[in-house]
C-alpha cells in the first residue's frame, strides 16, 4: 500500500518553495521558443510534473504563454481498463480547462501501429509472450509511437523539449538514466537518443513523500479528484509506468499503470491486489494473463510453437532444437479464449461495450494468417462468430480465395505425393496474389524464397538430432539459423 512517508524525512520543501519552482518552470518555457512534449502516464509523478507545469504557466500573462505545450499519453492498446477509463478521463479534463482558460495545452494518445500491437505480434504473427530474455513488447508498443509523435514536432519546430516526471532515488535504474541527462549549470540536457529533443526534469529532487503532500495539498487545476489517484494507488502494490521512450527505461510489468497482459514479471501483484480490494469483474483478465505466461513453461514449448521459425528457417543450438512462433491452432485458441474474456468482462465489468482487441486488430490478425499461413478456412471470422454471437462486415478479398474445401483437397494429393501441403498452398497463394498484375518480375524471387525455407517436417528433424552425438559438432544442414 502506498503510503505518506515520515514527516522528518527529506523534503525539497524544506529548502525550495512551490512559488520557486514555479519561477524556475518559467524561466525555462520563456528561454526560447522550443514547444514543450509533457510525457503523462497518468500516475503521481507525472501529475505532479504536469500539474506544477500549468499552475507555473497560469501565472504568467496570456501574451507570454503562446508556446505549445503537447501532453501525450501513450496507449499500448492493453492498459489496465481502470487506468484507460482514468486516464481517459483526465485527458478529456485537461483540453476542457485549457481551452477555457486560454492555456497552451494539447492532449494526445499516441497509439501502436496496426501491425506492431500486442495481439496481431502474439496472435497474428505467432510470438512469444515478451520475457525479461524477449521482450519485443516495449520498442514497438511504447518507444516507436511516442518518438513518432516526438520526431513529428522536430520536424515541424526543429527541436523540442521533453518535460519528464522523474525522480532520483526512486529507482538504480532510474538513477542511472537521470545521470545520462544530467549537465552541470543547465536545467536542459540533450537526449540521449532522440536528436534536437532535450529534457527538463522538473520534480527530480522531490521524494515520494513530496509527490504526495503536493498533489494532497493542491487541488488539480483541470479539476480531477487526486484523492482518487491517491486511492488508485492504495489499492495497488506497486508505482506508475512513465512515458517510454527509449530502452532505458525499466519494465512496467509490477506497475499500477502498466499492461494487464504482462508476462515479463512472473505474477501480476498489482492486478491481484485489486481484485482482493472488490474489483472481482477483473478475474478473468488475470486469469488469461496467467494462461499466457504458462506458455513461457520449458515442457509446453514442443506442443505450442513451430519447429521452424517465422521466415521458415530451422535452428539448432548445442543440439537442441530451438522453438519458433505459436502453432496456428494455439494461436486460434488464444483468440478464442481471448473474446470469451472480452465477453465476462463485459457481463461482469463496468463497461459492456469494453475491447480487450479492437476490430482492427482482427481484420489484421486476418490478413496475417491468410497470407501468411494459409488459413483459407478464413479461422477470425468464424472463431468471432461463435464466441460473441454475431458477425462483422469482414473485409471483402476482390480476387477470391482459396476455401477450406481447397485445403482438405489439396492435404489429400500432397499427402499421397509426399510432398508438404504448407509449401505447395504458398506457391499457390502467391500466384493468386500476383494475379492480375502488370508486372510481375518479382513473383519469380518470392517463389524462390519459398523454395529456400527448410521444409523437413518436424519428426524429420527430431530423428536427425537423436542421431547426433551429444559432443559431436553439428553438420552445416543443421545449422539453418535465422533471427
């Protein structure tokens, strides 16, 4: 539980007063005209940031205030649904006071992009849950959306300045970031890795207890309740997520505000802990963020994810074979599963019109496993159907496609000729692909890419291992690696 620390402890109330900060803040936004990006998470520390940002720019007069300051909040498309409807909220809050106020506030949710989303790399493309060994979650989910947005207003201004909720002492490894932007007699550091962008820290020296004597003591000048993020808190076991914008930046998978699907940590206490606090409608999400995480289980590997990896390409280190993405019937259980959770949160939660996966998602998820897989059983619209009970106007393909019947047909003669039916229905999808076009010169190089993956069947390659001597080096044919 969150707490008010001892009184006696450090405070940078004892030696800086909030009028002094506020002029500091100031004396920063009046320096040049380089537009503000305001990283909001919706948590204590980044409140707090923004919070002494707007009542530091209150104070000066309308004609001083010109300079655009962008507030943006980064949506990975599976936050915590408590933390989207609160931060949501907030948001919304925040452009109503700005623009009654006259104050130069943006508000903006940066978003993944259709093909980088949580769902379409686990369900669609087959990854693996993200790991502490793994986790391709953070770059494509966090740092891509969030330094486009950053990389937009550079090239729109020429540079920008970061205003960061970070706080020394909360963390060795946020200590270690903040050291990367510390320059001796400058309030601005240069980012490490996002040229012509620099950072301002304005609550580094706070404690935590500081963090919540202000925002307990100062009322939210957009007209939030912060007793209610205090109470959010409370109801947690763990801190906030910041803005992430580069690889720095640690794990959220303990945080309040971070994704409910994190695997990277083995339990998700936080989640728990709210549900013991009465939030009982948020079982089932943590029931399947388990589900997922079991799947990391060493002994389930060989039932749930290909011999071959996603460019069909087969790995073996020091003689065993290395797993690729989730099979497609896994992956079709994982959607199922997933929209029968969709489905009790909405008959239990809050919500009843809540998308744990939007429709998107599903449309893209669709593509992957046609083209890609072959799935000419067409699997996301029927799978859809029989969970939520309805239909959807599904994207229409103008040149038709293969149909589950062409499959079991095409299985029979390829099983007879002994040849894998996953090749020839590639050849076959490419061709229909490449159909009707003008030019087609390069159909000829994805055919022999086709050609060139490794199509030994799975047996095929457990039977060669076993003929392996155990200190034996592994012939070349064996060593297909692909990353």
């Amino acid at each position: 539980m969150t707490k008010v620390i001892d009184e006696k402890a450090y405070s940078i109330f004892d030696s800086r007063t909030t009028s002094e900060i506020h002029q500091e803040i100031q004396q920063v936004y009046l320096a040049d005209s380089r537009p503000w990006v305001v990283g909001y998470s919706g948590g204590k520390d980044s409140t707090t940031a923004l919070q002494l940002v707007w009542y530091a720019l209150a104070e000066l007069p309308p004609e001083q205030r010109q300079k655009p300051v962008y507030v943006i909040t980064s949506d990975t498309l599976v936050e915590t649904p408590m933390i989207v409807d609160y931060i949501t909220g907030t948001l919304e809050r925040i452009k109503r006071a700005a623009q009654k106020s006259g104050m130069p506030f943006q508000t903006h949710i940066v978003t993944p992009k259709i093909d980088e989303t949580f769902w379409v790399n686990l369900i669609g493309k087959g990854y693996p849950t993200p790991s502490t060994r793994f986790r391709w979650c953070t770059d494509r989910m966090k740092i891509k959306p969030a330094n486009q947005f950053i990389f937009d207003k550079i090239s729109e201004h020429g540079e920008v300045i970061l205003i960061l909720g970070v706080r020394r002492g909360e963390s060795t490894t946020r200590d270690q970031v903040l050291k990367l932007y510390q320059q001796e007699d400058s309030l601005l550091a240069r980012h490490t890795s996002l040229p012509n962008a620099f950072v301002y820290t304005p609550i580094v020296d706070f404690s935590m207890n500081d963090v919540w004597v202000y925002l307990l003591q100062v009322p939210s000048p957009w007209g939030s309740n912060n007793r209610e993020l205090f109470a959010l808190y409370r109801n947690s076991n763990a801190g906030e997520c910041p803005l992430v914008i580069d690889e720095t930046t640690p794990s959220c998978g303990n945080s309040r505000f971070g994704c409910w699907t994190c695997t990277v940590v083995t339990k998700d206490k936080s989640m728990e802990a709210m549900i013991d606090k009465g939030q009982d409608w948020m079982l089932p999400l943590l029931e399947f963020r388990d589900f997922l995480a079991e799947t990391q289980d060493p002994e389930k590997k060989a039932k749930i994810r290909e011999h071959r990896r996603r460019q069909g390409a087969i790995t073996i280190d020091n003689g065993k074979l290395v797993r690729g993405p989730y099979k497609m019937e896994f992956r079709k259980q994982i959607l199922k599963e997933l929209l029968e959770t969709q489905q009790a949160v909405r008959q239990d939660g809050p919500d009843p019109n809540i998308e744990l996966i939007t429709l998107g998602e599903l449309e893209e998820i669709r593509r992957v496993w046609r083209t890609e897989h072959q799935d000419w059983e067409d699997s996301v619209p029927r799978i859809y159907r029989e969970v939520i009970g309805e239909d959807r106007d599904w994207v229409a393909d103008d040149f038709g496609t293969f149909t589950a019947s062409d499959k079991a047909i095409l299985e029979l003669l390829c099983s007879d000729a002994g040849i894998p039916v996953e090749l020839v229905a590639k050849l076959l999808d490419t061709e229909r692909q490449f159909h009707g076009m003008s030019r087609r010169a390069s159909i000829y190089e994805r055919i022999n890419a086709i050609f060139r993956e490794d199509w030994r069947s799975e047996e095929t390659v457990l039977a060669e291992l076993e003929t392996i001597p155990e200190k034996s080096e592994v012939p070349h044919s064996m060593e297909n690696t692909h990353s």
